[in-house]
C-alpha cells in the first residue's frame, strides 16, 4: 500500500444512499468548504446525476453503476452505485491515490435487499481493507468514545464481554490517538458495565472478573488506563479533563453522552483500518431528504477531522 502525501492529495467523499440525506450533506460540505479542506481537493464519488439533482455542477469521480435520485424513497436498484463508490474510494486511498475517505449514510436494508452481504460500512470497510479488526469510534472536540459492543440486544451484552477483547480494542484506540489523533501520551478511560462499576461485586461480577483484569493487563503494557470506572461521573466536564477517550460498554453507554454534547458535529471514526476512513454521525433520515432541512454540520465535522487524521498519519513518517 501507498503511503499518501499530505499536500495536494484528495479527501474523497462517497455518495451514500441516493435517497437519503448523504447527497445532498455531501454537495453542501462540498460547497462550504469551497472544494478543499487544508491542502485537500475535495472529490465526490459517485453516480454524477445523483449529485446534480443535489445541484452540483463540479466534476465527479463517476461510479460505471447508475443510481436513481428519488427522495425518500429508496430502491435495490441503486445498491450497486452505492457499493462501487465505497470500494473506490478504499481502492483509491490503499493506492496512496487519496488521503482519505468519508462516507455518506448507507441504507443497510436496501443493500441488504441486493445480495449485501455485511452488516454496515464498517464490517464492509474491514474485509475490503483486510484488517485484523475494525473499531467504531464516535468522536468531537468535547468527547472521544468507543463502544466495545455495538449492535447486539442490551440483554447480550454481558454475555459477548471478554478481557481479551477489551485490552484488544484498547490497544487499537490507544494507537489511533497517537497516529491519528497526534497525541503522545494517551490516557484511556474504561468504563464499568455495572452501577457504580459493579460496587465490588455487589451489583454484578462482570466488573472485576472481566474488565478490572483488562485494565491491569493494558497498564502492564506501559498504557495511561484507568477503570472500571463507574458510568455516571465518567462523561461531566473535570471528568472528560482526565482522558483522551473512553472505551464503554455498550452502544448507548457510549453514544448517548457524545450525543448530548455534540449531537450536530459528531463524527464516526473506523479506527484500526490502513485507512482514514470517517462519516457523519447519523442516518440516512429519509423523512427529510429533498426538502433542504438537512443540516450538514456533521459531514463537514467528518471531513475536517479526515484531514487531521490524514495530516498526523503523514507527519509521523
């Protein structure tokens, strides 16, 4: 694989699903951003008709599949275009052709629907780029978080807990902050599964018998990790202070306090891929594509921190 330079190489932003918001947020970004992020072109990639109905004029990378833009409603026709713009756009980027990729919301039914055969971007991202293991990160200026898992009934989550898996889902967030995040010396805080951390055993055994042994084998490895921490105080302000992300749980241990502090410039990061790969932090929202109420906040936040992420990588040679 290439390594890209940071100067002059694109940021690619793919279509999305047609018939969602992705579109239209990824033309708007476009726009305000003037067609460049730093020393970044922008390039969209996709199916050039669906971004004129966005009203964009520029040039595109063309997918050879073709999409239908039908606001609001979305067809297995298109899943094609919107499967192809990924895998350029990684193709590109594992080429050293792009210094990044940010992804516009996919409709996981509708590819689903056409043969698909992963369970979203992520999982999709990693068999393309053959990593060992993908990691989601939602990430702001106010918070950095990680959910151990992710899309799994609550009741399972226990259950799908491993001290392996956290100590190794801790080193790929820790490697990420100094690669990609320009950080030197990360501290990662890991939250307990249990009220207040499982209160010695009292609220649950998960605590100690899982993570508490996690946590000792990171710091083992010479890591600034604290935890079982208990969920409740782990997200105020003189908390956040004391770490540059924190690895929970579950998905809404995670999600729901990024969300309350940035719910309109959050940002997904894949992390552990040879990739920079970002997106916005949110759906497709059928509900209101087309009708310009679209905020595109959050893929501009995306592409932003693509091309810090992309700058660090270059800068640490």
């Amino acid at each position: 694989m290439s390594k890209p330079n940071s100067d002059g190489t694109p940021i690619l932003v793919t279509m999305g699903e047609p018939a969602g918001i992705g579109p239209e947020i990824a033309v708007e970004a476009f726009q305000a951003l003037s067609g460049h992020i730093g020393r970044h072109p922008l390039k969209l990639i996709g199916d050039p008709g669906v971004f004129a109905a966005c009203g964009f004029t520029g040039d595109t990378i063309a997918t050879r599949a073709r999409a239908r833009r039908a606001p609001g409603k979305p067809e297995a026709a298109n899943a094609a275009a919107v499967i192809e713009a990924i895998e350029t756009a990684v193709t590109m980027a594992q080429r050293g052709e792009a210094a990044a990729l940010v992804t516009a919301p996919i409709n996981k039914a509708v590819l689903v629907a056409a043969g698909f055969p992963h369970p979203g971007h992520t999982e999709f991202l990693q068999a393309l780029t053959g990593a060992p293991r993908a990691v989601m990160m939602l990430a702001s200026d106010m918070l950095r978080v990680v959910p151990l898992t992710i899309h799994i009934p609550l009741a399972k989550v226990p259950g799908a807990l491993t001290t392996a898996a956290i100590v190794e889902t801790g080193e790929i967030i820790l490697a990420a902050l100094k690669r990609d995040f320009a950080i030197p010396a990360p501290r990662l805080a890991v939250a307990g599964l249990n009220p207040h951390a499982g209160e010695d055993g009292v609220l649950g055994p998960e605590d100690g018998a899982i993570i508490a042994p996690a946590v000792a084998a990171l710091k083992a490895k010479g890591h600034d990790v604290r935890g079982p921490l208990s969920a409740d105080t782990l997200f105020h302000a003189q908390a956040r202070a004391r770490y540059d992300a924190a690895l929970c749980m579950y998905h809404d241990q995670a999600l729901i306090p990024i969300k309350t502090l940035s719910f309109w410039d959050g940002v997904n990061v894949t992390l552990g891929l040879p990739v920079v790969r970002t997106s916005p932090d949110h759906g497709t929202a059928f509900d209101i594509a087309g009708t310009g109420k679209a905020d595109a906040s959050s893929m501009i936040a995306a592409i932003r921190l693509a091309a810090k992420m992309a700058d660090a990588r270059a800068a640490e040679g």
